[in-house]
C-alpha cells in the first residue's frame, strides 16, 4: 500500500510540476508516512506528525544520494 502511494504521488507532482526534484519526493514521503501512521489503531496527532516528517527526510534523502551514487 504504502509504495503505491508513494508511487502514485511522485507521478501525479512531477506531471503536475513539470519535474521530479527533491520537493516532490518530500511531499510523496510526507503524505505516504501520515497515511500509513493512520492506519494503526491508537494513532495520535503527534505520531501522524512525526512519522509524516520521517517520510518526508528518508524520501528526500533517498532522492539526494540517488544522484550521488
């Protein structure tokens, strides 16, 4: 689920944006890691939170070190 979405996402901004850089990867994390902390049952505001800005630095960081290696 959570790879479709990221998937899903990366696609829809860079045809949106017209390129794929480090902020669509940011936001595709950032959404991906906040719909994934919805789905445990005893979700809080501050782990959606923190597990959207997880998603977010390892997606942008993937993103970043792809470039380099």
């Amino acid at each position: 689920m959570a790879a479709g979405i990221y998937s899903g996402l990366t696609y829809g901004l860079k045809e949106a944006r017209g390129g794929h850089d480090w902020k669509n990867s940011a936001v595709a994390g950032a959404i991906t890691g906040a719909a994934l902390a919805l789905t445990s049952e005893d979700s809080s505001h501050e782990q959606i939170v923190q597990c959207a800005i997880t998603g977010a630095a390892i997606s942008t960081a993937a993103n970043l070190l792809s470039g380099i290696f």
